[in-house]
C-alpha cells in the first residue's frame, strides 16, 4: 500500500500524547509513595527517574543520550521517506518507534532523564523499570523485524526451472506464449514434434 504520513505521525503523536500523560501521572502520584501493586508482585508501579537509555543502560555517563533518541527518529522519518509503497506493519512499526523515541526525547531535552514506572517481577526476578515510550519503540522494533521476515519470505525467486510469466522473455530468446519475441511466431521449434515442448 501507498505510505501515508498523517498514519506515521498521527500514531506517533497519539503515543507521544500517552507517554507524557504516564510520566505526568506517574509523577503526581507515584514519587515518594511505595509501590502501587496493580496485579499483584507481578506488575508493579513505583515512581524512578533514568539518566541512561532504555531499561536503565548507560546510566550515570557522562553522554548526551537524547542524541540516540534524536537518531532514531530522524532514522525513521529517513526510511520512510525513501519507500513510496510500503505494508501496513511496516508502517505501524515505524510509527511505533518514532513515537516512543520521541517520548524519551522530550524527557531527555528537558532534565537529562526520563520516568520510569513500570516494574515487572516475577518469583522473585525483577525487570528494570521502564516507561510506554520504551515499550512503543520494542513493539515497534519487533514488529517492523517480523513484518521484514514476511516480506522476505514472499518475495523469494521462483525455482530456476519455472516457467516465464506469459509475454516475458524466454531463455531461447523468443517470448512464452505471446509470441512477440525475436524467435519463432508459434509452432514447434526446428527438429521437434508438434507435441513437444520448448527447451
């Protein structure tokens, strides 16, 4: 289908929208409070402020990491440029990550870290705190590798032994079927019967 940029940033700005609503909730009513079980040890919300990258990594260097924000959204914006056509998977899933990279971007621009507040524990494993823009941009990633596996799959060469689509070139240089091409207009080839095919 034909890409469509009200899509790519309609969604985008719809999950930027989400995301800053989370982080201001999260804000106003989870800091300085103990952790608000939401199904029961296994999703968790406690309020925690991230200087690095997405789950905590790279925190505490001294690195502007808005800059790896910033790149993936101009990466995005990038690649969705250059396909005029383009799946609706693969379109989401750039929406998906522009969104969430640009979530994080307007937290790090702004104070140099970004609000987490959800946390994942499971018999006794914990997750690292994370946010709905670092889930927006996973969705995306995994989506956009899924809807490039299919993609791959579905546009495989036919078998070498395949026969030409009608009207294309054959190997003998005529044309299958149409009958427009430099060899013979029909009919067996030289030294054939009728009822054998062309090599």
């Amino acid at each position: 289908m034909k890409r469509s940029y009200p899509l790519l940033l309609g969604i985008a700005a719809a999950l930027v929208a989400l995301d800053q609503w989370s982080k201001h909730w999260a804000t106003a009513n989870l800091a300085f409070a103990p952790p608000m079980h939401v199904i029961g040890d296994l999703v968790q919300f406690t309020y925690t402020r991230n200087s690095g990258i997405a789950f905590g990594l790279l925190a505490d260097r001294n690195f502007p990491l808005w800059v790896f924000s910033g790149l993936a959204a101009i990466i995005v914006l990038v690649l969705f440029s250059r396909h005029a056509l383009m799946t609706l998977a693969r379109q989401l899933s750039l929406a998906f990550i522009l969104g969430g990279a640009i979530g994080n971007l307007i937290d790090r621009a702004a104070t140099g870290e970004v609000v987490d507040f959800i946390y994942l524990q499971w018999r006794g494993h914990g997750f690292p705190v994370f946010n709905v823009a670092d889930i927006c941009v996973n969705v995306g990633v995994i989506l956009f590798a899924l809807a490039w596996t299919r993609d791959s799959e579905g546009s495989a060469p036919a078998p070498a032994g395949d026969a030409a689509p009608e009207g294309m070139p054959n190997e003998a240089g005529g044309t299958d079927s149409a009958g427009t091409g430099s060899g013979s207009a029909g009919g067996p080839l030289a030294g054939e019967g009728a009822d054998r095919p062309l090599a």
